[in-house]
C-alpha cells in the first residue's frame, strides 16, 4: 500500500494512487478555503475587540468568557470543520485533513493568544492613558496648587513604578518604557493644563507665577517658549479684564455724577460719598490702569527694544498735589524718542495717558512690576 506524504511532513497509507491524488486535491482545496474564511472571520473579530473587557471584566481576564477571542476563534473552527462540506471524501482523504486540520487549529489557537495578550496590554494603555487624561483635565478645570501636587505624586506612585516592578514581576505587562515615558509626557500635560486653568481664573497672579517659579516648570518639561506662550496669553487676559474692570468704574463713576447732578449736587443719593480712597488706589487697580495705558500695552505686546535692550523707561514725579507714572521713552512704530522726565511727564498729561498712584512708592512698585512682565514676553 503506497505511503503518502502530507504537507505537516508526517505520512498517511493509501490503497491505490488515483485515492492518494484525489485526497491531496481535496485536501488542497478544503484547507485553503478554511484559511481564507478563517482569516476573514478573524479580521472581523478584530474590529469588534473592545480592548479595556480584557482588563476590566473578570470573565475576560479569566478567558472563561465565550465571548474571548481565542474562544470565539476556537469556537469558529470547530462550528466551521462540522459542515457537510469538509467532510472527507474517503479514508485517505481523512487521515491528510485530521493531521491538516489539527495543525491548522493549533496555529489560529496560538495566534489567537498572542492577539489576546496584545490586546490586554492595549487594554491596559488605555487604562492608564484615561485615567491620565481624567488626571490633567482635572488639574486644568481645579487649577490649585494641592490639586497639582497631589497628581503628580500620584502620577509617581502609581505609574511611574510601573517599569521597574515589570522588570522583575511581571515582564510584558506593558510596552518595555512606556510608563517612564507617559509620565514624562503627563509631568508636561499638568504643568500646561494648570497654567492654562489659571490663566481663565486668575491671569495676574499666573504672571506671577511663571516669573517667581519658571525653575519648577521647565522641571516638569515646559520650555522657556511654552512659559512665554503661557505668559502672553495671561497678559493678554489681564488686559481683557483691566479694560473691562476699568470701563465698569467709570460707568458706575458716571452714573453717580447723574445723580449728584440732578439731586442739586447733593451726595444725599451717590455711593461717592461712601468711597474710600484705598477703593481706588491699591496695586491691583493701578496696575489695571497700567495694562490699559497705550504705551504699555503696546510695549507688552512687542518685541521692539532700544540697541540698549530697552523697551520701556518710566518716572514718577508729583505735581500740584498729584503723582503719576509715565514714560520716558515713547515710540513711534519702530522709531523711539528719548524724554527729560519734566518733558515726559508733559507729554502724557496732554495725552491723557500718565497713570495717577498714590504716592511714589507705590508708583515706583508698580514700575518695577511692569518691567517684569515686559522682561517676561520678550
């Protein structure tokens, strides 16, 4: 009886050539169709793996699951191979499709597990990705300094030793350097994300911010250009709100007026009367007269300088009972002129553009400050 050898190497008998031939053709053809309808079925598997079952559901960590793709694989084959059409023809034909079909399931089985082991660890990723988004959007939505401490020590003790501990417990838990690398990169998301929720709630005090503590920045990855970009952007919102603040008090001052006016000057009706002065003079309300000057608000949002590196130079000077901050260099475009503070302080009466302080030491703080934020945007 002639002995025929498989396609797996391994050899089958048969009682005559023409059954030898007619079971290898059978057996050519039936395998090749399970192969392309298995690797069809496996294709749309795939695009219903839903990654995060396999780290949250336990039937699916277990693989108990039917739902599983190395069983749903399993389950395929065997619904597949119990069809009249892969029944074999003959006892030859038998024999080459068990040792055909075996070697098949065992294959796809293996394969099976190995997408099953890629997509637990895609369904870790996930994990640990969404609860890293959830982490930094929180810090943007409650920018606190607590809230921004708190994630990155928790960013630390919960994913930063991840590597470390996969090394020695459980290697291929994730992507070899992975977590090292996601804390890097959310170390710089938080740093950005509470900038920016600042930036919405307290613009002047995120200026602040970012001059007194650019060293803790650039430590979680922030270049000099993003904490530039980040400064402006507060600037520009400061200047929003001093505009709108400003614009308020005069409406209301305004208002006041109308009705001293029209009670024959009597306060009797006005909150005038009820205003301190400190209502109008502390450095918070002066440095928002400042951010609506034109001369500063056009330096703060330029980069033109002096060849000496000056963009700005202010005095403070009182007169007829008065002090006020003004400019001694004022700019014309890229062109500059330079002013005696007699001439200076003149130049911005008539313009209406010198800021009233309260006295020179607040109108010398307030300078200072303004040439720290302008030696911040450049």
């Amino acid at each position: 009886m002639p002995i025929v050898p498989t396609t797996t190497g391994s050899q089958v008998q048969a009682s005559n050539p023409l059954e030898v031939d007619s079971a290898k053709s059978w057996v050519f053809e039936k395998i090749n169709k399970l192969k392309a309808a298995s690797n069809q079925h496996s294709v749309d598997l795939i695009n219903q793996i839903d990654s995060r079952q396999y780290v949250e559901t336990p039937s699916f960590v277990s693989g108990e699951d039917p739902g599983t793709y190395t069983n749903q694989k399993r389950d395929y084959i065997t619904q597949t191979l119990s069809q009249p059409e892969y029944a074999p023809p003959n006892k030859t034909a038998e024999d080459l499709w068990n040792q055909e079909t075996s070697k098949f399931t065992s294959n796809e089985v293996n394969s099976a597990i190995n997408i099953e082991a890629r997509t637990r660890i895609n369904g870790r990723v996930s994990q640990v990705r969404s609860g890293l988004s959830m982490m930094v959007q929180n810090v943007q939505d409650n920018p606190y300094p607590t809230n921004l401490f708190d994630s990155l020590e928790n960013l630390q003790s919960y994913i930063g030793t991840i590597d470390q501990q996969q090394q020695k417990d459980y290697p291929g838990y994730l992507p070899e350097n992975m977590t090292t690398n996601m804390v890097s990169d959310t170390k710089l998301k938080l740093g950005n994300a509470y900038l920016r929720g600042n930036i919405a709630n307290d613009p002047l005090s995120t200026m602040n911010d970012i001059m007194e503590k650019s060293s803790f920045y650039k430590g979680l990855g922030l270049t000099d250009k993003e904490l530039n970009l980040h400064y402006k952007e507060a600037a520009q919102k400061y200047q929003q709100v001093a505009i709108k603040d400003i614009k308020t008090i005069i409406n209301i001052l305004k208002d006041d007026l109308d009705k001293i006016h029209m009670n024959g000057g009597s306060l009797d009706t006005s909150s005038l009367a009820r205003i301190k002065p400190d209502h109008y003079s502390h450095d918070d309300f002066i440095l928002k007269l400042a951010m609506v000057a034109p001369w500063f608000g056009d330096n703060l949002a330029s980069n033109r300088t002096t060849p000496s590196g000056e963009s700005q130079l202010t005095a403070v000077e009182e007169v007829d009972g008065m002090t006020y901050l003004f400019p001694t260099i004022r700019w014309n475009g890229a062109d500059y002129t330079y002013h005696g503070v007699d001439e200076a302080l003149q130049i911005a009466l008539d313009n209406g553009d010198a800021i009233p302080v309260k006295d020179i030491k607040q109108g010398n703080r307030i300078s200072k400050h303004m040439s720290r934020l302008l030696s911040w945007q450049k």
